[in-house]
C-alpha cells in the first residue's frame, strides 16, 4: 500500500501520495498513514479499557441500582433513588459509548491508514455531550 499524507486539520483533510510535512492547501501540519495507524491503535486500546472498566463497574453496580435503598447479597446498599440510579446508569452507557466509538475508529484508522474527520467531528461532539451530562449528573447528585 502506497504511503498517503493527510492534513491534521479537521476543517481541510486533504489527502496526498507520498509523504509531506505541511499541507499544501492550508499550510497545517500534514499526518503520515503510518502515523494515523499509530494513533488508531491508541484509540483501540483506549476504547477496550474504557469497555472493560465501565462494563465491569456497571455489572458490579447493576444489582444495587436496580433496588435503590435494599440491601444487596453482598451486603451493600445504593442509598440514592430510582432516578439517581437512572442518572448513573446513562452517565455509564455515554461512557462505554465513547469506548465504542474510540474503538471502531481506531479500528478504521489501523486498517486504512486514515482518518475520518466526519466520525472525529462526532467523537469530539461524543466527547462534549459525556463531559456536559457528567457534569449534570455529579450537580445533580451533589
């Protein structure tokens, strides 16, 4: 497979054969397939960790969650109410969806050797969604 250089400016993405240090079209930094394979494994082991930690605290969690205020077998108990645990539980689910996604981009990225600013643009959209409604949630939770 050829050697592609594309731009590391999400608003460009230009794309050329061979390698170049700056972009042609914008004069921005300008990333290597290689490199972007490189970045693309980052996001698969990202995406497995944030997978495997939050799939394990949510199915830690979930016995105490769904009967808020009873005492679990393991002798612990989720003093909040139902709509806390709602609340925690979404705040979950947007978490391992972040993982998700960082991994099948990461997954493209390590296969084609190029990135895709549409799914960047909604990861970085992912990202601020997660961060806002965490940030509702422990306000909310206080």
């Amino acid at each position: 497979m050829a050697e592609t250089s594309t731009c590391f400016d999400l608003r460009c993405g230009y794309s050329m054969e061979g390698r170049a240090a700056t972009c042609p079209k914008c004069g921005r930094k300008m990333s290597s397939s290689r490199t972007v394979r490189i970045y693309g494994t980052v996001l698969v082991l990202c995406g497995l960790f944030l997978l495997g930690l939050m799939g394990t605290i949510t199915w830690t969690m979930w016995p105490m969650l769904m009967q808020p205020g009873a005492e679990t077998a393991a002798g612990s108990r989720f003093t909040g109410t139902a709509d806390d645990a709602e609340m925690i539980l979404w705040l979950f689910a947007l978490v391992m969806l972040f993982g998700l996604v960082s991994l099948m981009t990461g997954l493209w990225q390590v296969t084609t050797g190029r990135r895709n600013r549409w799914v960047a643009i909604a990861s970085l959209g992912l990202a601020a969604i997660l961060i806002l409604y965490a940030r509702w949630t422990t306000g909310a939770l206080g």
